[in-house]
C-alpha cells in the first residue's frame, strides 16, 4: 500500500463516535508547518498531498481531523537546511493573515544573534524554531542540545521573551542526562525565554518521557507539546508532574495527515506508515485499516485525561488556554 492523501468516510465516522465530545469547539495547534513542498530540501512523504500549504489550505485540511473547530495556531516552516530563509519568508507571510496566529523562525545554530533579532522583529515573530536537521551532513540524531540550539539565541530569546520549539534527540531522549543538564542550564539562566519540548519532550517511546521527566521538576518556563505522539504515556507523565497547564495540544501538520502510528518497542520507537507494511494482512485477525496520525494523537491524549481525570475546564486549557496564556493572545470579545 502506497502513501495517500485523502479524508475518508470512516475517518469521520471515528471522531463522531470516538473524539466529537472530547475535543473543545476551540483550538489552538501549538505545533503545525506552513510550506511549499519543494522547501522541504529532500523527497518527503508528505509530497502526497498538497504542494503548497498556507493558512487557508491548512484550516481546510484540518478539518480532515478536527471537523467544525475553530482553529488558530503557533507555526514554523520546513526548511531546515541552507535556504530556511525562503521558508520563513513564507510563514511570515501566511500568518501575518490572522492576528491569533503566531510565527517561529527557523534558526541554524551559526545564525549571528543580533542579525537573528533583526531578521525576526522584521518577518514579525514570536519565536524560534530549531531543529538537528540543520547539522547535515554529519550525522545528528546523538548531538547534544547546545549544538544545534545557540545558547546566544537563548539569550536573545530571553531578552524578547520569546518562545523557542525544541525537537531533542539522541536515543534516550528525556531519559538522557546530557538532555537533562542541558535544559535544566538553559531554563534557569534563561529565565524568560519560554521553551517548549515538542513531541512531549520527544515520548514516541513513553518511557524516555516517564523516567526523565523528574529531572526537570521545578522549571517555571517550560512547557511540552503533544504533536504526533500516539503513546499516552508521555502526557500522562507530564500531567503528573508539570500538571496539565504545561501540556500544549499540537498536531505536527502536516506529519498528522500520514496514516499510522509510532510505536514504543523496546529502547525505542517504530514510525509505522502506509506503506510500512501490507495492513491487509499484518494481522491475523483481520484486515487493518490505518487512521491519520493526528487521530491516533488525540486518541492517545484522550486516553491520558481519562487515567489523570482531567475536567472538560482542564481540556480546554491543554487545546487552547495554555497557548493563550504563554504567548498573551488577546481575549475574544
């Protein structure tokens, strides 16, 4: 089975059935891309779908997974290579449309802090967004943090304050002690840069999420996203120790529109996809139909608040008021 890109019946049928009364009428996507496909720099799976996606393509394609929401969001492009400018001149532009929604930069970690600022203040962000992809071509996925996030761009990000997304790698992810120190280090001379780890500080293996978390105990200025983590683990252990006002809802657009789901298998994790594996006949039991990423997200996250008996107020804060909150959006009338 190939990639596809496509809303299907049954896929609405789920969210009625499944997630309709779970997620609030209200919504803000602490984690989306906003990109023309070629910005990409290489072949990516996502080139099933649309070729250029700005404000208004993405809140139609949202809709795929969250029908009738209202939806703002928190967005970065995809260029994580030497022509990341064009990317964020891209962005910058889309949400310069809506004043509730809100820009990162694309920083690599050799950009000059004060021509950083410059570039930022004139595209109009609130943000940075750093990545490890920007280390290639040598190889990145055990990097410490300081390597591909600038510690003068820390400062210039707390002197704004400014929010910074940061995906962190290497193979224990949280549960590594490097990682640890280092956010630790940042966070508290950083005082107000906010920093939030995506991917529930990169739980695809929940466990990595559990065991470190702990160490982080006690920051006042860092929050995680759940943006394309399908393993409750990871939110429930964040609800446990931050409590649920540092958990922000994101859903990694355009990664939520691929069908599958990741999955924590031993040390690690498993990104499974379309064309992973044949579905029709993976299980014995039966034909296996794929749901969209995104849906397995928030299936996963309605698990964690049913185990950590969250409120429908508590909800509303995890899909939008947390965000509200952390970048000062303005109250609605």
């Amino acid at each position: 089975m190939g990639i596809t890109w496509e809303s299907r019946e049954t896929d609405r049928e789920f969210f009625d059935k499944n997630l309709n009364t779970f997620v609030p009428d209200r919504v803000f996507d602490a984690h989306a891309h906003l990109y023309k496909i070629h910005h990409w720099g290489f072949d990516h799976p996502t080139a099933a779908g649309p070729s250029s996606v700005g404000l208004d393509t993405y809140r139609d394609q949202m809709q795929w997974i969250l029908p009738g929401r209202r939806i703002a969001g928190l967005f970065f492009g995809v260029g994580f290579h030497p022509g990341f400018r064009e990317s964020n001149e891209f962005v910058a532009s889309e949400v310069a449309k809506d004043e509730r929604c809100y820009g990162e930069m694309l920083v690599p970690p050799d950009f000059e802090a004060e021509a950083m600022r410059e570039e930022a203040k004139r595209l109009g962000f609130t943000g940075l967004k750093v990545y490890h992809r920007f280390l290639l071509p040598r190889p990145s996925w055990n990097v410490d943090i300081l390597e591909f996030l600038a510690e003068d761009h820390c400062r210039v990000a707390d002197e704004e304050g400014w929010v910074i997304t940061l995906h962190i790698v290497k193979d224990l992810a949280l549960a590594d002690k490097r990682n640890q120190e280092q956010i630790r280090y940042l966070c508290t001379r950083y005082k107000n840069m906010k920093l939030i780890l995506a991917h529930a500080a990169r739980g695809f293996n929940p466990f990595h999420t559990i065991e470190g978390i702990a160490a982080l105990k006690g920051l006042c200025n860092v929050w995680f996203d759940t943006s394309a983590v399908t393993e409750a683990g990871s939110f429930e252990a964040i609800i446990e120790t931050f409590g649920h006002e540092r958990l922000l809802w994101g859903s990694d657009y355009p990664l939520s529109h691929l069908r599958g789901r990741c999955v924590g298998i031993g040390n690690g994790f498993l990104w499974l996809l379309e064309d992973s594996i044949d579905w029709r006949t993976a299980a014995g039991q039966g034909v296996l139909e794929p749901l969209f990423y995104g849906t397995e997200s928030l299936r996963a996250l309605k698990l964690a608040a049913m185990r950590m008996r969250l409120t429908d107020r508590q909800l509303e804060d995890i899909f939008y008021g947390n965000a509200a909150e952390m970048l000062a959006i303005p109250k609605e009338p």
